[in-house]
C-alpha cells in the first residue's frame, strides 16, 4: 500500500488529507528574448525561495519545468500541448499575447491556471479565457496614461506605429478608445509585420513622415523596437518637432541592457517612456542582491517583467498552499472530447484534465500578499490592484522621472503611493509634470503638427462674388483675389509661427452668388484645404467642417421701405398720446389747487374775490410749464410741492422737445411691417440673398412659405425689389446679414432697418475636420483683434460715407401716460402728503379757536338750519380767515384783554410752535 501511496505521490495524487510529495508547474517564454533572458533567472529563483520556505508548502516540493516557444506562435502552441501533457497544476506565461490566445483555450478545457507575467493584449480580460491571469499590468491602463499625456500636452492627433498581431492590435486599440474620451484620435495606423526588416520599417516611416502629424506612439515588441528608433535616426525624424512616446517595451530593453545601454540611449534621445511603477521596498531590494549573486552582474536593474515573473511563482504558491490545506486532492481526468483522437499520431489524448482546477483558480484569484511588484491582489474585473507608470524621458546618458500616471489620480507629479491615503484634488488643471528635454534637445514643446512635404501649397477655395465685393473680389494680384476676407485671413496667416503658402482658387461661375452650401461641401470633401470669404458659421456646416474664431460679427436682419414724415399743423400734439395730454391737464389744475389751498391763509396774491382766486389758480397751473409764475410761494408746504412739481415739468417739457424733434426728422416706415412677427404673418414677398444660408434658415426654421421667398443677387435688385413693393412684383422686406446691411444702406437710404438682429452668428474661415490651422489661426485672429489691425482693416474696405443710415428700428414715437406714472404718482404722492400736514393744523387750530374764542356769525341765525351745516360752514369760514387775524384773536383771548365778538375777525392761532 505504501508503494501504491508513494507511486501516487509521485504523479501528483494524493491519499486522503497526505500531501502530495511534489506539484508541477510549468514556464512557456521565449529564452533568448529580451524579456526571456530577464525572467529566467527570476523563475528559478523564485522556485528555490519557494521550496527554501518551510512556512509554505512545507513537505511538498514545487517542480519547474520550462519550456521555449521560440518567438513563434506556432512552436509556442506546440510546446505548450506538451507541457501540459506531464500533468501540470499551473502554467507560468507566455509572454506572447498571441500564443496567449491560443494556450488559453487548451487551458480553458484543461482547467489548468494560465499565469502569465508580460501577456498584456486587455481582450485576454474577456470571459472567454476564464482561466487566464493576468499577473502584470493590462495594456488598457497603459494606454489610459499615454492619452493622458497626449492630452496633458493638447495634442489632437497622433500617428500609432504597432506590430501587427494580438498585442499590438489590442493595445492600438485601445489608445484608441482612451484618446476618443479626451476629443484625441489616432490619425493614422502604422502596422509593422511580426519581424520586419529594416528596410520594411523604413519604407513605413518614410510614408507616416510625409504626413502631417508629428506625434508618434511606438507600441511593439522589445526585442524589435530600437530598429524603429534607428530607421527613425536615419530619416532625421528624431529631430526637433517631433514627438516619440514609446510603451513599456522601451523601458524593459533599457532596464535589461548590460552593455548597450549607450547606444540604446543614443538612439532615444528625447523620447517619452513609460515603465510600471514599482514603489521601492525591502523585499525588493533582498532580491535584488540575490540577483546580483545569481547573476554575477551588479550592474543591472530589475525590470518589472522580472519583478512580475518572480512575483507570479509566489502566487502560484500561495494558491496550492491553500488548495492543498483545505483537502484538495491533486488529481487529473482523461477529457472524454478526446477520446475519438486516441490512437492517432497527436497523441491528444495524453492531455488530462486537473480534476480540481477550479478551486485552485479560485484561489489565485483570491490571493493577497505583498511581494516585490507591490501588492499582489485583484480587482472583480481580474485586473491587479493600483495600475500606475512611471514617465521618463530619456536625454543625455540616461533618463529621469518627469511625473507619474494611476487609475487613482491620473497624471500626477507625486508617487503614487504617497496618493493613495490622502484626498487630494486630480483635476488636470492642477496637474505640472516636470519639464522635457524633446528631440532635438529642445524643451519648448512640440507643436505635434505641421505641413506635409508635398511641396504643394494649401488650395483656398474663395467664393467668386458678383455682389458685395468688398469682401471677396477677383483681381489681378498674384494671388487672384482680394477684399475684406481676404486681407484678414492674409494678416492671421502672417501671425502664425510657421510658413503657410496658399493658392487661392475661384468658386462659382461669375454670374451669380455661389452656394456657400456647396463651398462647404467642398471643403469637406477634401477638394479645398481650407476655404475664406464671407462664410457665416451655421449649425449644419459646423457639421462638415471646422471654423476658426469669428472675424466679423453677423445675424439676419430685415430692411424695408422707409420714408420723411409730412409736417402737418397738428404735429405738436404728436409727442404724447390722447390720454396723456388729459392727464396732464387734469395734473396741472390739481397741482395748482393744492398751492392755492396751502398758500390761500398766509400769501395775499393768494387772496381776493373767489373769481379772482379762480383766474389765480387757473394761471399759477399752467404758467409753471413755462416757468412763468409770477405768484411767490411763503409756506413751507407750498414750495415742497412746488419743488416737485417743477421738477415733473422740468422732465415733462424735456420729453416734449426729444419726441418732437424725433417725429419731424426720424423716417417711418411705409409698409406695414413693424418687426419679424408681423412679417412672417403677412404673405407679402420676402426677398433674400442668393447664395446666403438665409434662405434655408427662413424655410426650416421660421416656416415661411419658399414660395413667399424671392432670390436677389445685388444691392440694386434689392433697392429695385423694396420700390416696387410686395404686390407690384417686388418685395415688402429683405431679410440679409447685417454686414451686407450695413453697406446696402450706406448706399440706399430710402431704406431702412426694422427691429434688431434676430440671429446671432459670425463669418469665419473653414478648414477641414480636425485640421489645426483651424485652432491656430483662431488664435491670431484674436491677436488681430486685440492689436487693432483687424478694426483697421475693417475700416479700409467697409467704411462708407455717402449715406448715413441710422439702424434702429421704427416703432410708434408717441409718448403714452406709462412714459411718465412714475413721475405723476410722486408729485400726487406729494401733494397728498402736504394736504394732510395743512388740513392736521387747521382742524387743531379750529378746535382751540373754537374753545377759547368761540365762533359767532354775525348774520341772523335761522332756527331751523341743521347744526351740522352750521359746523361746515362755521369751519369754512375759519379757513378762510387769515393766519394772521386768527393769531391776533387767539393771543388777545389768552391775555384776557378783549372779549371776541360774534362774526369778529380777529383770532387766535392755537397751532404749536
């Protein structure tokens, strides 16, 4: 039994709860490869710590067995069929991501863990491959920090050179999808077959340098990639202006060069690179010193493949250690799908199946330990824990670190281990990576573009105008065209930083305005580089094209008829409205009677006959428009009301005078138009210009009837249109943008505006989609504008003086009550107040008059009169006396000198001081 036990043991069975003597795993890399030759040495010592570790899988020894797939997928295929064949409990790589692909199907069926430490293709991530682990860091947050960069830099475009199979594409593919979030793209794909020649990598360079992009990502094998930085050397594109940013692959061969590391560095002066980030740690760096012994080399850094690999070993011991403390029983199946091939020449059927190889999966998958790579733990979507790179940029000998990229921060200057326990702000506007020494030993930084060399200038499309031609005009200048437009896209051009040669050519037959629709077609449609003029900036060419910084403001606006208004003799009554001039007369009267009530006991001209104080009341209103009044005012009340009233007046004759002089002089229209509503009411003719985007504006999206809509070409069939009007053949308004407004009317002024503009665009020049002259020449206009050579230019074509034009609109001149109810409800409010003060003082004063002096008429008294009518009129008699009589009478009454007769006329004032 013992033997059988042993024999067991010895394929890796086990008796019960015995652990099996001994486990196998196996390595498949490529030996010679760059990778290949770093983590050998890394495996076999991990195997030795392992089985030099009594804490872990102590009584069972863990056998290596490795195998070299020789840079091919198909001997990799091979060799991994066969390693599987010798019942193994896990498989350690490839560091191939197409050998991956295929290995993880046999993997699959098998249900043998397939670790791998350098396969990094993110569609190995896929559920398809369940028993696919991934044990370095996926390409997908490789290529998220790449875009950051691009990004952090405000490139828009790049040029993507890749190896083309299962790791370059998936890679590529996924820069692209990362770039497409930050509004970047690749421009174009550069793919290199698996193991080309020097001279098929330089005849691909020479095609992606003839383009327009200067931003390179380099994303292929290691042990091919420096071939593209020579070939690059050789072309001079590793000179200023160009931008090299180079994956991790770069940082393996410098990490892993004994004695090439010169020329290595020679060749990559001034790129970007990026390298897993690898926090230091004593772990770390006791391997290190058992590298170095094993090694015999302590020159020599460890790559993060190395670290991975050593790491991967652990993890594989980790897992059996568990595996094997819960019972688990190392055993293997034949697969019955296998079956039919037993007997042929494959000999397929010596592949078994790990009866357990899901729970031993299981456990991979839930490992956690810290090992030299940095935690060793992954994430529900099977990627390692905290993905982070470090970026270099190499320069002079070496190279050093500029900044740092995490899927928890983003692009950061600070390690991003010091990140992970503090609540920072990442917004990419704090961001300040350190600063770049660029091919060419430049630090200013690339622009990422420039023109391609062709030898060919930019072809201008410029609409050929037989209207309007201060804008755009053919000449016989060298360049054919000239005008408004055109001298300014000349004055931006100028400003850039870098040589633009341009051929403008003509566009339309010369007899008509051209389609601005169709220009812009053009242009889309790579016939035109670029195309200038009046081009206004709409929402459906913004579509097709990209536009720079508007240079001219614009929007649609209506012209109609216009005219003098006839002077009649009743014209003066024109500034206020009917109900107005009542108002202001009822005002006056009332005005005037309140003056009179408070000046009526203190001021004799306010005095006298009742005709009189009528005529007195009625002169004293109606003077004060004028100023005129020759009555004085002595209470104090009085002048408070006055004050106010002559202020209204004030205000009120002002307003008279503005809106007079308005109605003599303004123009008025002639039609029945009064603003955009009543015009798109009406079914009168509507003209516009041929060629504008007016035209589907006013169909689309105001709903005018096309048939309503009447083609113009030139300002004289606009002036022709408008005399005739809408029923005579002609128009009753125009609808056009307001800079051919603005010189129509400076030519015509019979005509004239009606309300403001009722769309708010601009003209600008169109470029390609994604062109970035676009960006750049947006930035000298703005130049242009601020340093005034835009406003000078503006003045030297389009400033007209033959016909002054005013541009407001017409409307009703009449002044209505709503005009002025603010000034009428402060001069009642005043009088009101000051009424109230009087009428308080008189009813004290009659009450102590009343008391002291009593109250006597001097006319027989009638029995029969109500003592109520008595009491009215005893008090409007009292009113009527003077202050200074009622004085007298009260101040004789309290010396006790004189005794009141009935009806006398000499009192007391009983008011307080």
């Amino acid at each position: 039994m013992a033997g059988v036990a042993k024999q067991m043991a010895d394929r890796n069975g086990t008796g019960g709860l015995a652990r099996p003597a001994e486990v196998r795993i196996g390595a498949l890399f490529t030996f010679d490869s760059v990778i290949g030759k770093a983590v050998r040495p890394a495996i076999e010592l991990a195997v030795a710590d392992v089985n030099a570790d009594p804490s872990i899988l102590p009584g069972t020894n863990l056998s290596l067995l490795m195998q070299d797939t020789n840079c091919s997928g198909f001997v990799g295929t091979i060799e991994a069929l066969q390693l599987l064949a010798k019942d193994m409990i896990s498989v350690l790589g490839p560091q191939s991501s197409a050998i991956a692909h295929v290995i993880s199907h046999a993997v699959n069926e098998l249900h043998v863990p397939l670790i791998s430490f350098a396969a990094s293709d993110p569609t190995l991530s896929s559920f398809e491959y369940p028993y696919f682990v991934r044990a370095t860091l996926s390409d997908n947050f490789q290529m998220d920090a790449i875009a950051g960069i691009i990004s952090y830099y405000q490139w828009k475009e790049v040029i993507a050179i890749y190896v083309d199979d299962d790791y370059g594409r998936g890679g590529i593919t996924a820069l692209g999808d990362a770039l497409a979030k930050r509004k970047s793209k690749i421009a174009y794909k550069a793919k290199l077959p698996p193991g080309a020649v020097n001279t098929t990598i330089q005849d691909i360079l020479m095609q992606v340098n003839e383009m327009e992009y200067r931003v390179y990502v380099v994303h292929v094998n290691p042990d091919s990639g420096l071939n593209i930085f020579s070939a690059a050397k050789s072309l001079g594109m590793m000179s200023s202006g160009y931008v090299w940013i180079a994956t991790d692959w770069l940082s393996t061969v410098i990490d892993t060069s004994e004695h090439g590391n010169s020329d290595v560095m020679e060749l990559t002066q001034g790129v970007l690179v990026l390298r897993q980030h690898i926090a230091n740690s004593n772990i770390q760096h006791a391997l290190l010193s058992k590298w170095n012994n094993l090694t015999g080399n302590r020159s020599l850094t460890l790559s993060s493949y190395t670290m991975r690999a050593y790491d991967s070993v652990w993890l594989v011991a980790h897992a059996v250690e568990q595996f094997l403390s819960e019972g688990n029983a190392v055993s293997f199946s034949a697969d019955p799908s296998l079956l039919a091939t037993k007997g042929s020449g494959l000999q397929l059927d010596s592949l078994k199946i790990f009866s357990n190889g899901d729970k031993l999966l299981e456990k991979v998958w839930g490992a956690n330990f810290t090992g030299v790579s940095g935690p060793v733990q992954f994430t529900l979507d099977r990627n390692l824990i905290h993905p982070a790179y470090d970026i270099l940029n190499i320069g002079g000998t070496g190279f050093r670190t500029i900044g740092y990229w995490s899927n928890f921060s983003g692009l950061s200057a600070v390690a991003p281990e010091n990140l992970y326990s503090s609540a920072m702000n990442f917004s990419t506007n704090n961001i300040e990576l350190g600063g770049v020494i660029w091919p060419g030993q430049t630090s200013e930084k690339p622009r990422g573009w420039v023109f391609p060399y062709h030898g060919k200038p930019l072809r201008i499309g410029v609409p050929l105008r037989t209207s309007y031609k201060e804008f755009v005009m053919q000449d016989n200048s060298p360049d054919g065209v000239k005008g408004f437009s055109v001298d300014v896209f000349k004055a931006a051009i100028s400003l850039l930083p870098y040589p633009v040669t341009c051929k403008f050519v003509l566009f339309g037959d010369g007899l008509k305005n051209p389609s601005y629709n169709d220009l812009i077609q053009k242009v889309s449609e790579n016939h035109f580089d670029a195309a200038i003029g009046d081009i206004a900036i709409v929402t459906n060419r913004t579509r097709l094209v990209d536009f720079t910084q508007p240079y001219i403001e614009s929007g649609l606006i209506i012209v109609a008829p216009a005219r003098h208004i006839e002077s009649n003799a009743w014209a003066f009554l024109k500034p206020f409205t009917f109900q107005m001039w009542c108002v202001l007369g009822v005002l006056f009267l009332f005005v005037g009677s309140v003056v009179w009530i408070l000046e009526h006991r203190t001021n004799t001209e306010f005095r006298g006959p009742p005709r009189q104080q009528v005529m007195t009341v009625c002169w004293f209103s109606f003077s004060t428009m004028f100023f005129a009044h020759r009555e004085n005012t002595v209470s104090a009340l009085g002048r408070f009301v006055l004050l106010i009233w002559l202020f209204a007046v004030l205000i009120i004759n002002s307003s008279y005078t503005a809106s007079l002089t308005s109605l003599l002089t303004v123009q008025e229209l002639t039609s029945g138009i009064q603003g955009l509503d009543s015009l798109i009411s009406s079914t009168d003719a509507i003209g516009y210009q041929v060629g504008s985007f007016s035209k589907n504006y006013l169909v689309e999206e105001l709903n005018i009837a096309e048939s309503r809509l009447v083609p113009l070409n030139s300002p004289s069939d606009y002036a022709r249109a408008l005399e005739l009007g809408s029923g005579n053949g002609g128009v009753a308004a125009i609808i056009d943008e307001l800079p051919y407004v603005e010189i129509f009317l400076s030519r015509y002024c019979k005509f004239k505006t009606v309300g403001e503009v009722f769309t708010k665009s601009g003209w600008g020049f169109a470029f390609t989609r994604d062109s970035p002259l676009a960006e750049d020449l947006s930035t000298a206009i703005l130049a242009l504008s601020e340093n005034g050579n835009l406003q000078r230019i503006h003045d030297e074509w389009l400033t007209r003086a033959e016909c002054s034009a005013d541009n407001s609109g017409v409307g009703s001149n009449s002044l209505s009550l709503s005009s002025f109810w603010g000034l009428y409800l402060i001069c009642g409010l005043a009088c009101v107040l000051a009424l109230s003060i009087f009428f308080m003082r008189i009813f004290c004063q009659y009450s102590r008059y009343n008391n002291q002096v009593g109250v006597q008429f001097q006319e027989p008294q009638i029995v029969n009169r109500p003592a109520r009518l008595t009491t009215i009129k005893s008090l409007i008699s009292f009113v009527d006396k003077k202050e200074e009589e009622v004085k007298n009478a009260l101040k004789k009454k309290t010396n006790g000198s004189q005794e009141p007769n009935i009806g006398s006329t000499e009192e007391q004032s009983t008011l307080p001081p």
